[in-house]
C-alpha cells in the first residue's frame, strides 16, 4: 500500500522513496495547514516500512478523513488519524489521502460551521472521495444530515464518537464505523475500589460543543451513585475560578474530567496537554479521566477508550469497503475500554495497586529497588561471601606464580647459556669437520686424482676404451675434490675468518650462483672493519641458511643480498620472488631453519623478521646489535 497526502502547500515535494505528498485544503484558514503536517508527519512515519517506490503502478483510491478538530489541537484526533493511516497500510491500493477538519472548537457557531461545510461540498464536489472516514461526533452529525446532498454514494466509516454523541440522527446504509464507549460509571467504581472513604464527586468540564456532550454522558452514566455519593457539576466556570475550587475541595474528594476546550470566558484550550495538567495539578483530590490520551500530567487514570485502536478498527473496516465489501454488511463495532492507571499518580495520593482492577495497565510504574538492582544486590552478596577466599587464593597463586616465574627464569637462563654453548658446540664441531675434509681427505682426493692422470699418461699400451675408463675416474676425482671443498667452506668459511663479513658473504654468494644456477646479489654499505667474531658468523650462517632456502622452496632463478649498519645495528636482508609462504602456516618440520636462524640472533641480542605471503616472494630481516663504528 502507498498514501500520497494532498496538501496545496506541499505541491511538487517529493519525499525520498515515496510518492509526490501532497493536500487540498480550503484556502483561507492557516491552521488547516497545521494540521496537514500533522498527517503529513504520521504519513512519512509509516511510509518507510515498505518500499513504495518499487513494483508496477496500484490503482488509485481517495481517503478523506474529517476531523472534528485539528490533530495538533487534540491530541485524541491525532492519536486516532495515527491509528488510520496505520491501518490504510493494508490496503491494495494507491491511497490518495485528503485530511480537513471542521474547526469545531474555534469556530462552534452554527453560521461558520454551515459556512465551512460548504466550502467542503464545492471541494469535493469533482473530486469525489471513494470513501469518507468522519472522526469525531460533528463530521458525523454533518454527513449523517446532508449525506446524500454532498456526497451521495460516497461510504463512510465513523470513529471517535459515541452512539449518544449521535441524539436523534440516523444513519442510513451507507455508514458503519466503531462507536466509542465512554463508561464513567466503570471509571467510578474503580476509584471506589481505590479510595473507599470517598463521599464527594466533583465532574469538571467546558461549555465547548464536545465538552457539553461527554458531560451528558457523565450526568446519564452516574445517576446511579447520587443516592450514595454528594455530585457537583463545575462545568460552567472560568479556567483560573475553576482551578481556584479545585484547589479548596473537602477531604475525602474525587474528581472525574469530561473535557475542557473552552472554558465560560470563552477561552480556547486543547484539553490533553492544556486542561488535564492544570486540573490535576491544582486539584486537592486524585483526578481520573475519560480517555487515554487524558492519562498524563497528573491524572490518575480509569476505564479509558484507546482512540489508536479505534482508528486502526475505523480503518480496516475502510480497507474493507475499499476492496469491494458494503458498508450494510460490516457491522457497526464497539471500542473496547481498558482500566489504564498513571502509577506515579497512585503513589502521590496514596492509592495502593493491588486495590486496582484486574487486568489494569499501569503506566509510568518506577520500578523497586530489588526489581531495579536485584542481580547487583545477588552479585554484592556473593563477592562479599567470596572475597575471604578470593583474597587467600589470589595471595595463594601469586605465591605460587612467583616461584613459578622465578624456575621459568632460571630455566630459560640454562636454556639460553645451553643453547649457545650447543651453538658454539656445533661451530666448533664443523670447524674441526673442514679441516680435516681440508687438510686430509681433499689432500688425499687431489693426490688420487694426480696419480690417475699420470697413470693415464704413462701406460700408453692400453687400448682406447682402458685409457677413457682412467680419465673418467680421474674426472669424478677431480669433482669430488671440488665438492669437498665446497662442503668444507660450507662447514667452515676460512674467507669469513681471514678476510671478515663482507668478504665471506661476498665469496659465498659467488660459489652459490656458480653452483646452483641461482642469480644472487649482494650488496653492503657502512659495515664496520671489524665484525666480532660471534656476529659475523651468526650473519653468515643466515645467509646460508636463506640462499639454500631460496634454492629448495621458493623457485625463483634470482635472490637478492643486502648487509648495511643501521646506527648501532648490522641489518642483514634476504629477499626473493618466489613461491613465497604463510609464515603463521609453517609447521614445526618446515620451520627448523628459521628456528634456528631466531635462536642465534635472540642469543647476540638480535631478532629476525619474516615477510611472505603465497605467490609473492619471502623477505629474511635479521638485526643484529654492533659495536664497531668504523666504516668500510
């Protein structure tokens, strides 16, 4: 369902998402205008619910709604339009909604009143309404009268009115709606329920055309208690001389408010948010009401009509209407009445809510202490049951965690002095490995190989096929003895230890392009002259460690090598284009070499940097604390 609201002043607006709003009003009156922005607000309240703007083009239906007063003037008005353009949402169709009011609290006379109606028959005369929604007994009584004169087959649908509001008028076929059901009667003896010491009841209310008629009411509902109770009537007096004996009523008092929207010097007053809170506030006695909107300011409460319910009723049966249904065939409803009470108002005079009647709504109840800190209450007590032991088993486990710390300590010393010795263990183990593969079994190598090219060169009898066999061996000597070396320097770089870092590293990246077709480059600037020699050997095993690395994993033909002095730090990086890797994926197998790169850097003071991602290339940063500041 989509509602456009017609309005002159807002031609050509368009509200994001939704239909062009729009409303005609009669020219001339500027509080008309008031009140189309009333709808227009509860309009776009509603209209976000549902995209409207989506989907094929619906058929086009006219609301009009007639108001007895102006919503912002009453906010029962605007509480029932709330309640119709909230219902009207079920409609199939395109709602073309038309709102205008009869203005009856500001303009009462007869002779404005016809004046206004005949503005709305000339109006409405070529754009005809599918249907009319009167709210309020004066839209009732004008359309029950003239009917068939302004707006002939046009259904209406009624609400905010009751059957005794009507008098003698009757409705013919085309009308059905929801009657209101004012019951002082019930609202009395909720307040007998209350405070049964009562024995004065004094009705207030206004000379206004709506006030006289719920004063009717009132007169006809209560006759029944005047036999037990003493009434007084104060309906035709000035607002400041009716708050005056408001103020000075005897004890044992209960005030019952009908409606005050003029008062007898002629003032005009809306009556929710006006009259209700200066009657409560200078009435002597608890003060209860007619309908909803009139809990508030004060007031105690009663058996109140929901006029958002009534409007929601009022428009379902005009959906109804609307999709085919005749107005003869939807029986005429009753809105249900429901005790509502102000809490804050029983606490201020006494009045106990277990006297109230069952099934009572109660606004505004402030919850208990208990209600509002029951679990901070539960919570409290259990810490305080808790907190002796708390306090022993923290003290207990801060003990504890302190000797614990303590061993963690001591442990990670010995583990860290064990580690480096391991460390030193095994350079010096692979030191004393090359040079023995140096000083004995190369030697050696290279002496068979010697002594196989002479043989070769000496027994000139053999036949060709010996003689290849003989230079054949001596080629594998020759190579093995190449290996050999190479193992040796592997183990034991004697390049790092004559002629220092740069130099070894430098000799190490050569025999590595030579020997595993892997381009590496090697770069260095502000490296001091002297490297210790613990340092030196540290960054020389993580460029081994890197480059064979490059050669095993990644797959990348290039590697780059770069040793720089950083301020006081030797900054040594190793990076490649390769397959790359998650560096938080690696696995305890995978990840013996980076292992052991960190724990020579962590036991110099250092630490090591991995950056890799699948597809795109690893980078090695190792830091390494230095001492020397001189430059090569």
């Amino acid at each position: 369902m989509a509602i456009s609201l017609r309005h002159h002043i807002f031609r050509g607006y368009r509200s994001r998402g939704g239909p062009t709003l729009r409303k005609y009003c009669r020219m001339g009156h500027g509080s008309a205008a008031i009140s189309s922005v009333v709808l227009l607000a509860l309009v776009v309240a509603i209209l976000p619910r549902h995209s409207i703007a989506q989907g094929p083009a619906k058929e086009v239906r006219r609301v009009l709604i007639l108001n007895i007063f102006e919503p912002l003037a009453s906010p029962g008005v605007a509480a029932l339009d709330q309640g119709i353009v909230a219902g009207l949402e079920k409609s199939p169709y395109q709602i073309e909604l038309y709102s205008e009011d009869l203005e009856a609290a500001l303009f009462p006379d007869e002779a404005s009143q016809r004046q206004i109606r005949e503005l709305y028959i000339r109006k409405y005369r070529d754009r005809r309404p599918d249907i009319i929604i009167a709210v309020g007994p004066e839209p009732l009584r004008f359309l029950a009268e003239s009917h068939e004169k302004s707006f002939p087959g046009v259904p209406v649908i009624f609400c905010g009115s009751t059957e005794e509001m009507l008098g003698q008028l009757k409705l013919d076929s085309s009308f059905t709606g929801v009657w209101g059901v004012a019951q002082p009667e019930e609202t009395l003896n909720a307040a007998l329920r209350l405070r049964p010491s009562t024995k004065h009841v004094v009705v207030v209310g206004g000379v206004g055309i709506y006030d006289r008629m719920l004063e009717l009411i009132a007169r006809q509902s209560l006759k029944n208690f005047e036999s037990k109770l003493d009434f007084t009537y104060l309906t035709d007096l000035a607002m400041p001389a009716l708050l005056e004996r408001l103020k000075h009523l005897p004890p044992h008092t209960i005030v019952y408010h009908t409606a005050i929207t003029e008062d007898a010097a002629g003032s005009y007053f809306i009556d929710a948010t006006q009259s209700v809170p200066m009657i409560a506030s200078a009435a002597n006695a608890p003060v209860f009401v007619v309908d909803d909107v009139d809990v508030r300011g004060g007031t105690v409460g009663g058996d109140v009509e929901s006029y958002g319910a009534e409007g929601r009723t009022a428009a379902n049966m005009a959906v109804r209407v609307l999709n085919g249904e005749k107005p003869e065939n939807i029986p005429i409803a009753k809105s249900a009445s429901v005790y509502t009470f102000d809490w804050r108002a029983l606490q201020r005079w006494g009045l106990k809510e277990s006297d109230l009647p069952p099934g009572s709504i109660v606004l505004h109840r402030e919850p208990t202490v208990w209600e509002s800190y029951k679990w901070y209450i539960v919570g409290g007590l259990s810490l305080v049951l808790l907190e002796a032991l708390l306090i022993v088993g923290l003290l207990w486990e801060r003990a504890r965690r302190r000797s614990t710390e303590t061993e963690l300590a001591d442990t990670n010393d010995s583990l860290n002095k064990l580690s480096g010795r391991l460390i030193d263990a095994q350079e010096e183990e692979r030191s004393h490995v090359a040079r023995e593969i140096h000083d004995d079994y190369q030697q050696r190598v290279a002496v068979l190989a010697i002594e196989i090219a002479e043989l070769a060169e000496n027994i000139g009898n053999l036949n060709g096929e010996a003689t290849g066999r003989l230079y054949k061996l001596w080629n594998y000597a020759t190579e093995l003895g190449v290996d050999l070396h190479s193992l040796s320097h592997r183990l034991h770089s004697s390049t790092l230890e004559s002629l220092g870092l740069v130099a070894g590293i430098e000799t190490f990246c050569e025999e590595f392009s030579n020997q595993q077709e892997v381009k590496v480059k090697f770069d260095h600037k502000n490296i001091p002259s002297q490297v210790p020699g613990d340092a030196a050997l540290c960054l020389f095993r993580i460029v081994q460690e890197s480059l064979r690395n490059i050669k095993r994993h990644s797959g990348a033909n290039e590697a780059e090598v770069l040793l720089e002095g950083v301020g006081e730090n030797l900054h040594l990086s190793v990076s490649d284009r390769g397959k790359g890797f998650d560096p938080g994926a690696r696995s305890r197998e995978s990840g013996i070499g980076l292992r052991s790169m960190e724990e020579r850097l962590r036991a110099l003071g250092g630490h090591l940097q991995i950056g890799s991602r699948p597809m795109g290339g690893t980078k090695i940063d190792a830091w390494l604390p230095m001492e020397s500041p001189v430059s090569v």
